[in-house]
C-alpha cells in the first residue's frame, strides 16, 4: 500500500514543502522510496529516492525543484523492488503519475504498447499506465480524453494522480478500492487519507469507487463512472482527522501506547449500543485481519458467554475464497483499524452480495473510510489517527466496542466497564519492570506467549506486536495446547510469557506454567496481586492491577505492547516503520 500526495497551490507558492509534509504523514503506508513532481517553468519535473522519506530530503537539499502544482509518493513495492528506476513519479515525456494500488491486466496492455515501439524503464504497473497515457497522447487525445479512456481500459486497484504538460495546472484523479480524498483549505490537496491534508485544509471530499476528478487551484470538477459531472458532499475536517505528531515521544507507538486510557474512556462515551441492535439476530459473523482478527477471537469469547449468540471470527482474505456459507439473519462484524484494508472489504462485499438478510456492521477508527461507508452501522473507536504500523490504541478501543456491545445486557460488566481507563494509567506505570525484561529478551531469536480464555487471543496479539517491530519469531498458543505438541520448542533460552492472572482459570493456567518451568528458565508470568503470591521467587513477575476477569484481554494487552515497544527500541529496529509492513493494506 502506498501513499499518494497531490497539492496545487492557489497564489503560486512552491508546493515541495507541502508534499513532503503530506508524504511524512502518508510514510505509515510504506516507506521503501519516495518521490514527487511538480510544474517548474521548465515543464515536468521529477526526484526520486529509495528508502525512507529522509532519503528523498536530503537530495532534494542537493538538486532542489519547484512548482506551484505536484504529486507525491512513498512506496511499499508490489511489483518490482525497491530501488529508484521502481520509484514513483513515474514520468514519460508528457505526463507524470503516481499510483497507489495493483492493476491486474498491466502484462497486457505492456506488451501491446512494447509491440508498438514504447519503452520502458521500471518493472512497475504503474509505468504502463503512465506510458499507456503517453500513447493516447500521441494519438491525438487530449489529457482528459486520455484519462478517461485509459480509466476504460485498466482493470485493477487504483489511486492516480496524474499531470498533463498540457494541462499544467490540472491533477486528474480517480479511484477505485485504494482510498482518496480531495481537501480544500489554503491549497487544494488531494492525499491517501485525510490526516495527510489536513494540515491545510478545512473541508474533505472523500472519493468512492469509481469516480474521477480535476482539481486545479479553483476547486475540483467530479465526474462519476459514466464521466458524468457530480456534486460530492464535503465534510469537515476534525481533531481526530490530524496527526499531531509525535508530541515529544520518542516513537507514534509510545505516544499511542501512553494515548489508551484517553482513547478507552472517549470510546467508552460514545458508541451506546442501540435497543435493538441484536434483535432477529441468529448469530455473528467478524470479517478482520491481524491485530483486528485478534480483538474478533476475544469478541467471540463475551458474545458467546454473555450474549448466548452463536459467533464466528474468519480471516478475512481466507473467508470469501472457501465457498463460506452465509446464514440468513447473521450480524457482520467487521473490525478495521483503518477502515480500508481491501481482504476486510472484499470479504464484506461478498456478504452483501451473497446474502441480503444479513446486516453489516463496522467498528473502525476511520469514519468516512471505505469499510465505514459501506456498513449499515458504525461504531467509531475514538482512539484518534494512530501511525505507528503496529495497532496499540485503536486495537483496545476496538476491545472496548465489542466490550460495551457483549455487555449490554449486564448493567454490573458496563459499569466494570469504567474502571478501565484507570486501570490501565496504573499498568503504563509498569513500563520500568518490563523494560528489565525487554532487556532480558532482546536478542532471544524466538518468543512463546501463552494464554487462556479470553486471554488466548491476546498471547496471539502480544506475540504479533512482538514479532512485527522486533522481527524476533514469536508465536502464541492457548496454554492447553502446548502439550500437544508446541511444548517441545521450550529449553532454558526461549522466553515462555504466560498472562496468569487470578480467577477462573488460574489453576489451569498456573498448572500449564509449572509444566513448562519444569522445562524451560526463561519463564515471565504477568499476573496481578492475588496471582503472584502462588508464584516463587525463581518466575520473573509482572503484577498488574486487579480488574473484572472479563476486562482481562484489554488491560493484559498493555504491558505486551510495552514489551515489544523496549525489545525493538534496544535491537535499534524502526518502531514506527518495521521492515517490509504497511499501516493500511490496501493491496490483496
Ligand atoms: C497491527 O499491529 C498490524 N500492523 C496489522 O495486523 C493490522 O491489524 C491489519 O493489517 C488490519 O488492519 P486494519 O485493522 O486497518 O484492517
């Protein structure tokens, strides 16, 4: 997923800052070059950089470019790698373009335009595109006739910005399942989401699937996908739409880590679960991926114990491939930090196309995102825009929806419920004894996390955050499991993190911990105070604070996070921008 940045300025200022600003926001989406073009007095042109954005920088610094008109792109590679000739812009000798998404019949249409004498310098999808414009302009077409018929021809996932040398003072842009929106402030700006513009906006256009637009320093023209010219509503930009920046942390995941207690309690104030939400449903179906497929499994442990509804949670990019059967009166969940992962929205999209009795329903951090305007129902995690690529905040604030929603029915859970932002200001309290740990971990080469009952997916979700910004293997088991089979990875190096604290489950777990100690030294229990006096010297002890035992898998969660957090920070790997990941998967 890349991002895409485009801002034409109304009183002829030079556009460079800008777009790196945008791009600095949009670097969340992928970092593996960066790049951008303007109209300079000498027609179109371009820099490029592999690598992070710093990169593109620091030559601008050296071969500097302006223009009162620009696009911007940073990369996160599909087709071809990472190196400067696959960087964005690319630009042919009349037209530059930027793209984030993946066009499937690209091997066709170059092939046509190689047999017809075109050249090409990049292995990308994008460059055909690009020299697919070139071709119809040398046809004879004009810009817009160029665009549109090119819009009629690729097949794919797209977000294009595109100049014309002939229309210098026009960006084309078009959408379709890679997410765009179009901001109108003190310069027109078109970025990847709306936090990349609104820094110099006040009101957001978001584009559906299908529609296209000229913007110039007047305003936008929207056409839809007859080319039809239409009006699309504006909304306003909010606080939750701006990225402030890092806000003196050191990393976007300690700010959005230390942001949880503020971001469960404004979630808990809003999203009050309608009287009749649940009626004339049969069961659930949750649609997600990733940290947010994890808050799904916890989902299903509180609807199935306090609900009684039966509930299923699939991986979104395996659910619409296996011939799923679709139950009549089945409530969708899906849940979606970003609103915009494509495996989530295809996965919706098979739902409503293959069964109109089921109602979709989304939890997501991102209103006005694609998945969010597709649902029926939106329940809006106020966690606020979170960057760093691995979910902290949003990923509680989805546990606290699903929280409120499971509970509605049991008045003494909701307000158990209010206990948590407290106590969870006391477990970031903790964050000196897990860096001991951290340090004792850092360069372990694998990691088990164990956990049972509710607290089985959050073993899977802490061993994600460890893995995806440390690159340290880890893997969580339901601490039953082990016994069959996992158990023969523990020895006296692997660290065994087991979350144990007191209730219903603590002899089964603790019993599962003994086993393991009998085999393995390395073994760290988060507990909480009535828990850790069942555990000798010999186990290294993590006590949090006490909370209802349904409540475990949010409060548990925070000090797995810290834990990644320290362990990566003292391997020195890029927290923010882990290798190889992207904030929003907007490719299948
Ligand atoms: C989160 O730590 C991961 N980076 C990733 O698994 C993420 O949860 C997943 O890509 C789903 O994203 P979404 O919530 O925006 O749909």
């Amino acid at each position: 997923m890349c991002g895409i940045i485009g801002v034409i300025s109304k009183d002829n200022n030079n556009v460079v800052p800008d777009i790196l600003n945008g791009l600095e926001k949009l670097e969340y989406r992928g970092y593996d070059s960066a790049g951008l073009a303007v109209v300079g007095a000498a027609g179109l042109k371009r820099i490029r950089a592999v690598g992070k954005l710093e990169n593109l920088i620091n030559k601008l610094k050296i071969n500097p470019i302006s223009g009162a008109v620009g696009i911007g792109h940073t990369r996160w590679a599909t087709h071809g790698k990472a190196t400067e000739e696959n960087a964005h812009p690319m630009l042919t000798r009349d037209v530059v373009l930027v793209h984030n998404g993946i066009i499937e019949n690209y091997k066709e249409l170059k092939s046509d335009l190689l047999k017809k004498g075109y050249e090409f310098t990049s292995q990308t999808d994008t460059e055909v595109v690009a020299v697919y414009l070139q071709m119809e302009l040398d046809n004879g077409l004009s810009p817009r006739e160029a665009f549109q018929k090119m819009l009629r021809t690729v097949r794919g996932t797209y977000a294009f910005l595109a100049i014309f040398k002939a229309r210098p003072d026009v960006i084309f842009c078009a959408k379709n399942k890679s997410p765009m929106a179009i901001g109108f402030g003190k310069s027109i700006c078109v970025g990847s989401d709306a936090s990349s513009i609104s820094a110099s906006c006040s009101e957001i256009v978001y584009l559906d699937d299908g529609d296209y637009a000229e913007v110039t320093k007047d305003g936008a023209t929207f056409f839809d996908d007859g080319f039809n010219v239409v009006d699309k509503p504006r909304v306003a930009v909010t606080d939750d739409l701006i990225n402030s920046g890092k806000g003196g942390y050191s990393h976007y995941m300690i700010k959005e880590i230390m942001e949880q207690p503020s971001a469960i309690r404004k979630t808990l104030l809003g999203n009050d679960v309608p009287q009749n939400f649940f009626d004339k449903v049969s069961r659930i179906l949750i649609l997600a991926c990733g940290t947010s497929y994890h808050a799904g499994l916890v989902g299903k442990y509180w609807f199935e114990k306090h609900l009684r509804l039966p509930t299923c949670v699939e991986i979104a990019s395996e659910y619409r491939y296996r011939s799923p059967v679709i139950e009549d009166d089945t409530l969708v969940l899906v849940i979606t930090q970003s609103g915009e992962t494509i495996d989530t929205l295809e996965a919706m999209e098979y739902v409503k196309k293959n069964n109109n009795t089921c109602r979709l329903a989304a939890i997501t951090n991102v209103l006005n995102s694609a998945i969010s305007r597709l649902a029926g129902f939106v329940f809006h995690t106020e966690a606020g825009v979170e960057v760093g690529v691995a979910s902290t905040k949003a990923f509680t604030a989805q546990l606290t929806v699903l929280a409120k929603l499971a509970f509605c029915e049991n008045f003494e859970l909701l307000g158990q419920l209010q206990n948590l932002p407290q106590a969870c200001e006391d477990s970031l309290v903790l964050k000196e004894d897990i860096d001991k740990i951290a340090f004792r971990i850092k360069d372990c080469s694998n990691a088990i996390y164990l956990g049972r009952d509710n607290l089985y997916p959050i073993a899977l979700e802490g061993a994600l955050k460890l893995k995806e910004i440390s690159y340290i293997h880890a893997e969580g088991f339901a601490a039953g499991e082990m016994k069959h089979g996992p158990i023969a990875l523990i020895d006296d190096i692997v660290p065994v993190i087991c979350l144990c604290p007191s209730g219903s489950m603590f002899d089964k777990m603790f019993s599962n911990i003994q086993v393991a100690q009998a085999r393995g030294k390395n073994v760290i229990v988060f507990t909480d105070f009535v828990g850790a006096k069942s555990f000798d010297k010999s186990v290294k002890k993590i006590v949090l604070p006490p909370i209802n035992q349904e409540l475990y898998p949010i409060l548990y969660s925070i000090p797995l996070q810290l834990l990644a957090y320290t362990v990566t920070v003292l391997k020195g790997e890029d927290v923010d921008k882990p290798r190889n990941l992207a904030k929003s998967v907007t490719v299948e």
